[in-house]
C-alpha cells in the first residue's frame, strides 16, 4: 500500500482514516482506525485475489458468537478510492503476544517469567477451545495470540479451504 494512503473506505462508503501501525508481516500491515478504537484495518501489500475477497465476505456473514469471542474474526472489506478491496476490518486484539514466544523456553523465560504449569496448562485448553470454535464451521486457522491471562485470539483466519 503507498505510504500516503491514510483513507480507506468501507463497502458503504464511510471513510475510515488509518491512524498508526500496529503489526506487519508478509501478507500486509495492520493500522489502528481513528473513530474505531476497538477495531483495526489489516492493508494487505498486493491486490486481493477474488477468492480472497470472496472468503473475507463469506466470513463476515458466518461470524458467531463463539468465533467473535475467541477470534479476531474479519467484520468486513476496505476498498480503496476506486473501490478495490485492499484489506479488511476486524477486532482489535491487543496485549498479545505471539503464542511461540510461551511454547518455546528460552522466550517464555524473556516474555512469560512468572508462568508455572497451570498457566501452560490453562492456554493450552483454550488453544483448544479457540481453534475448535473455528474448526466447527469449515475454516482454518494460522497464527494465535495470547495475554499473561492465558486468553487467546486466533488470528490470520480464512474460510475453509
């Protein structure tokens, strides 16, 4: 996406200003949004595929309870000026960390000092339980997040495959 891009637009047409990065990887970067503290626009950083744009409108449809509890589950498309879709708006999911950072030692020393074996045991329940949730309707699930709570937040979420 070109850095001066600061607006983005919903399939309604509202205006959503993008305010400062929150995370970037390969697929693209996510952006705080200026009138919507509790949700977040991921900019994807090459033009969206058909079947992408298609599976991010079939999950926005399908959310449940369930999934909007325990996933940082996609609300709905941003397009461009031209009304291309570039990425797409979900909850903000914040004091996470990524979950290899628990299950490896030597971070869990670093980022997880306190932890003792009730906590691996709890996150690993509700590991279970996040990706169960996604998995009783046809989805995948790549990526997870979790607090020194043992919450976790499935992220990087696509309709079945």
């Amino acid at each position: 996406m070109n850095a001066k891009v600061r607006e983005v637009f919903t399939l309604r047409g509202e205006v959503l200003k993008l305010g400062e990065i929150v995370g970037q990887g390969g697929e693209g970067a996510v952006y705080d949004l200026a009138a919507h503290k509790n949700h977040v626009a991921k900019i994807y950083h090459r033009p969206l595929e058909q079947q992408r744009i298609d599976k991010i409108r079939a999950m926005g449809k399908i959310k449940t309870d369930s999934l909007e509890k325990l996933t940082a589950w996609p609300t709905g498309l941003v397009c461009s000026k031209d009304s291309k879709p570039i990425g797409l708006i979900m909850p903000k999911i914040s004091g996470r960390k990524s979950i290899h950072q628990l299950y490896s030692p030597k971070s869990r020393r670093t980022d997880f000092q306190r932890v003792d074996w009730r906590f691996l045991t709890r996150v690993a329940a509700n590991t279970a339980r996040a990706f169960a949730a996604v998995h009783d309707n046809p989805h995948r699930a790549s990526g997870a997040r979790t607090s020194r709570r043992s919450a976790i937040a499935a992220l990087n979420l696509l309709a079945g495959d």
